[in-house]
C-alpha cells in the first residue's frame, strides 16, 4: 500500500511541474485561436536572438495563451524569409487555424508530412525545432501576413512554430 500511495505522490509531482511549465506560454493543448497580425513597426532582424521572454517559456518562437506571438516581428524585409518564387508548389487548402489539427505523418524538418501534404521548415528556423516529433506531435498551420510563401506551422504540444514551405501534396 505504501509503495502504491508513493508512485501515486511522484506521478502528482510530476504532473504539476509540467503544467507549471506551460503557464502563460502556449503548449499543452492551446492552440492559438487565430495568426500573427501584420507587423507594423518591424523591429530590426538579430542574428542569436533569443525568444525565452520570461522564466520557463521556450528559447525559440512561441505563442502565449493570450493570442501573442513572440518572435513575429521583424516584418516582411526580413531577408531569413524570402522566397524567390513564393508558392512555387502550389497554395496550401488543407485549411488553417486552430479548427484543422494535423498529426505529423513522418519526416523531418527538411521534409515533413501530414494528410498527404508536404512541407519543408525555413533553413533559418531548423535550430527551433530540435524537439519536435515528426511522426506523432499534433501542428496547426497559419498563412503568415509577412512572409509571402511562407505559412506558419504551431506545435500544440510544445507551443512553439516555425516557418514552413508548402511542397505540394
């Protein structure tokens, strides 16, 4: 009996420390209920730059659970994020916001897939998705109001995004 009450005291342990991980930040199930706004003011593009705004948020792009975008801000002269032919493979239809989740099917960041779409991170967003599972984590993709063929792809487990081309289906 003790040892049960023991494993049931650690599994609540473990529980509460990784929902206080997810506090204020996305992750955990929140999906975002719409994209990024336009920027307005594009703030001036840094190389190394960090995205952890508070304590226990993620060093990489990431949405809060109030609906803002940290990371999304240096507008459409970011150079990190042009395309010379953007769309190249066509538009993705498979539908965007929080209403149309996808289970990654397989992959990896230089090509990943879901429901017979196929996709592709931006070479400058790789480092941000190190710990992503590309044959289980659940993505919701948003049309990216900066960076013309790019969308946005949100990791419901993790809270974070990147960048990501569409490579046709």
């Amino acid at each position: 009996m003790k040892k049960i009450l023991g494993l049931l005291a650690f599994s609540l342990l473990f529980s509460l420390s990784t929902f206080a991980q997810h506090r204020g930040v996305g992750g955990g199930g929140h999906i975002p209920a719409h994209g990024p706004a336009p920027v307005r003011t594009p703030h001036p593009v840094q190389e190394n730059r960090h995205f952890n705004d508070k304590a226990g948020h993620p060093d990489a792009p990431h949405v809060h659970s109030n609906g803002k975008w940290i990371g999304h801000d240096t507008g459409r002269d970011d150079l990190h994020y042009h395309v010379d032919h953007p769309w190249e493979h066509g538009r993705f239809t498979g539908g965007f916001g929080r209403d149309h989740r996808w289970h990654l099917g397989g992959g990896g960041p230089n090509r990943f897939w879901f429901g017979g779409f196929y996709f592709s991170v931006a070479p400058y967003d790789l480092g941000f998705c190190n710990d992503w599972l590309w044959d289980s984590d659940d993505v919701v993709i948003y049309e990216d109001p900066d960076h013309d063929g790019y969308y946005l792809a949100y990791n419901v487990r993790l809270g974070t995004y990147v960048h990501v081309l569409y490579l046709g289906s």
